[in-house]
C-alpha cells in the first residue's frame, strides 16, 4: 500500500500591511536624525554679534545651583570690555581770582665825567641824591625797570664806567630791574660783562639782556621780561641781541614756563632822533606777533611814540618805542626829559581773561647845576617843578622843565595812556 504524507498548506503573505509597517520605520528614523542633528548644530554655532561689541565671547560663571543666577548687563560700548588707563588727573589751578601786577618803566641812565663828578663824595662816590625828587614816583610800583647805559666796574670810571654805588642807590630809589643789553655793555667784553652782571645781583637788582629770561612773580602771576639790542656795535656781543632765533627761543621758553605776560624792553633806533625807524616798526610788529605784550624802548635818549598794535590773531601790544632819558648830563634836543611809563597787567584766573590797562607816563626831566665849582644833578617830575619852588632852577631850567609836559603829550598822545598830572609824595611826607 502506498503510504502518502500530505504538506502543510501555505499561507499567502499580506503585502500591504507589510508596505505600511516598513513607511512608519522610515519615518521614524529619519526624524530621529533630524532631531540629533539639530541638537547637535545648537550646541556649535555661536550666538550672532552685537554691533560696537567685542565679538570674543565673555565665559560667565555657572552660579550654584542653590542661588539665582545674576543678570549680567550687557556692555554698551566696546571700551567697557577693554581695560583702561587711570584718567589723568587735572592741574590744581595757579590762582584764582582777579590778579593785578603794577609795573613802572624808565630810560636809560647815562654815564658822564659830568655825572661822576656830581657823585663824588670824598674817596667814594653817592649817586642817592640823584634820586631823591624822583624816589615817590618809581617806588610804588610793584616792579620799577631801568636801562643801565654803562658798565659797573672796579676802577677807571668814565662815560661808559661807572662805580657800584650807582646801583646802591638805584635799588634804594625804588627800581627793581636793570637792563643790560645795549651798545656799551656789548662792546665791554664777556669778563666786564659778566662783573656787571654780578655787582647787578649783588646790589639786589635783577639783570636782564643776558642769555637767561628773568620771570617776575607775583602771587600767583608770572611776566618774562626780555631784553635786546639792535646793533650791538660787534659780533662777539655778551649780551643779547635782537635777532628772530634768539626772540624764537625766548618765546618757546615762555611757552613751556606758563607765563601769563612777556615783556620786551629793546635797545633799537636812531640816537638823538624822536622819529621811529622803520626797522623799529618792522620789529614791534614781529614781536607783537610773537605774543609780546608791552614793548618798551631805549637809545634815541628821546622821548618816541606810543601806539598799540594788534596782530592778526587780535592780540594786543603796547608800545613805547622810546622813553628817553630818565638820568642824563646833556641839554640839547630833548636829551634833558624821559617819561615814567605806568601800566597794569591784570589777569582774571577763573576765565583766563589778560587785560592790560592804567597806562599813565609822568614827565621828568633831569636838573644839572653847579654850585661851588661842582656838578649837581637830581632828576625830578617836570609837573612838580613848581612845587619845590625852583630850587636850584635858573630862569632857563625854570622855562624848560614848563615847556616838558606839554611836548610829551604831544610825542605819546591821549589815546591810549594819559599824563600823570598827581604830585606824589612819600608816604612819611
């Protein structure tokens, strides 16, 4: 018999549901990896920048867990991100206030064989009785200036030597700086010179017209007083002449001094002449421009013009081209009369205001008689001549000291200053 197994009967397989299963496979796959990539792109790319800000990231500290986290402020510049210097400190003021500084102004103090025989005295010499008329009128000043037309020596006095007695009385009649630029003591050699310049500072006066500018004081004001000669008469000066290099130098060294005015007492145009060169025009101008602030002038031994000059930039320069003689044996052509220049300078420290104002000019004129076969001299105010009852005054000196006052008002004008009219007197008189 034939035995036969019969097989199992096949299941037919569901295709569509197969389809399906394998679809949501996919599907969740795919969005899986979408979502690791997308975690890990965030954790990669840096937040975008602000603008002004440093783009370097700034790592903050994680805060503990127990706290709240504190808000940091963001920067609103980039300078909040780098670090910065300490500020520099302001400069504590010089002054405060209103400040004023009174200054007097004379010419040039002339040496003669005249001269020293009036200041004989014994073995010695006394020129303090020169001065004597004059004292009230150059001691009140805070700073009294003079130009010295001579040299100081031991021996051998002249018109261009003279002994240091002179500059004894000088200090006791109230002048307090001496110039020294100018043809005598250029022509006197460096060692003369330098004798000058010490029995100068000795005698406590303060030169000027050497290589160094002086800076007076005042409280908390500084003014430089410069001191030139046009034409030394030698090119071996030892004193300090008026060139745009040494003027250029000078001006610097104001600068890096903070000075509050500079002036400039020069040695310049035609002796014996009241007419103003034009070199003397020509160099006020380049000085006004340089920021000089008052120009006084010495050698014509005549009384010159006074103008005010203004620079491009508006500042303003006084100007005296000549103050004429304020000691001196000669008569002729004005040789016998100078003025006593008065100026303020005022400087406003709380809005750095410079003013310059009181100009005043008291007309002198100097007396030289003789008495008993010798010379006298006094130099006196030629408006208070009167006052003094023409002591020792010829008819002559009597007309002449009249006539002074009215022809320095015509050289120097009303406009800018105005004649000193004021018999003054010492404060013990």
């Amino acid at each position: 018999m034939l035995y036969t197994r019969n097989k199992p009967h096949k299941r037919k397989p569901n295709w569509k549901n197969i389809l399906l299963t394998c679809l949501c496979l996919v599907v969740v796959i795919v969005g899986a990896g979408l979502l690791i990539s997308a975690n890990s792109k965030s954790e990669k790319i840096p937040p975008a920048p602000t603008p002004g800000i440093d783009e370097t990231p700034v790592p903050t500290a994680t805060p503990e867990p127990t706290q709240p986290p504190t808000a940091t402020p963001a920067p609103t510049d980039e300078a909040t991100q780098q670090p910065t210097e300490a500020p520099t400190p302001e400069p504590t003021p010089r002054g405060s206030g209103v400040q004023s500084v009174t200054f007097g102004a004379v010419g040039d103090i002339v040496m003669h064989g005249q001269v020293l025989q009036a200041a004989k005295s014994g073995n010695s010499y006394d020129f303090t009785k020169f001065f004597d008329r004059i004292v009230p009128y150059i001691s009140w000043q805070d700073f009294t200036i003079a130009n010295l037309e001579c040299s100081i020596a031991e021996k051998g006095f002249d018109e261009d030597k003279a002994p240091e007695a002179l500059l004894s009385a000088m200090k006791e009649a109230g002048i307090d700086v001496v110039a020294l630029s100018n043809e005598i003591n250029a022509t006197s050699g460096a060692e003369a010179f330098a004798y000058t310049t010490s029995a100068v500072e000795n005698n406590g006066l303060l030169p000027v017209g050497t290589e160094n500018v002086r800076i007076l004081t005042k409280d908390a004001m500084r003014i430089a007083v410069l001191n030139y000669v046009e034409d030394p008469g030698t090119e071996e000066s030892a004193t300090h002449v008026l060139t745009e290099d040494n003027i250029a130098a000078d001006i610097s060294y104001v600068m890096d001094n903070d000075v509050d005015f500079v002036i400039a007492y020069i040695h310049w145009g035609d002796s014996g002449k009241a007419e103003v060169t034009e070199t003397q025009k020509q160099w006020a101008s380049y000085l006004a421009e340089s920021g000089v602030d008052v120009i006084l002038g010495s050698h014509a031994h005549v009384v010159q013009s006074m103008e005010m000059l203004e620079g491009a930039s508006g500042h303003k320069t006084l100007v005296v081209y000549g103050l004429g003689n304020f000691e001196s044996p000669y008569r002729n052509n004005g040789a016998d009369a100078g003025v006593i220049l008065n100026f303020t300078l005022t400087k406003d420290f709380d809005n750095g205001t410079l003013s310059i104002s009181d100009v005043t000019y008291a007309p002198t004129f100097t007396l030289k008689y003789s008495s008993v076969g010798k010379y006298s001299i006094e130099i006196m105010s030629a408006v208070e001549y009167s006052d003094k009852k023409y002591q020792n005054m010829s008819l002559d000196d009597r007309a002449r000291v009249a006539a002074i006052p009215a022809e320095i008002q015509a050289t120097l004008g009303t406009e800018i200053g105005t004649m000193e009219t004021e018999i003054r007197k010492l404060p013990t008189e």
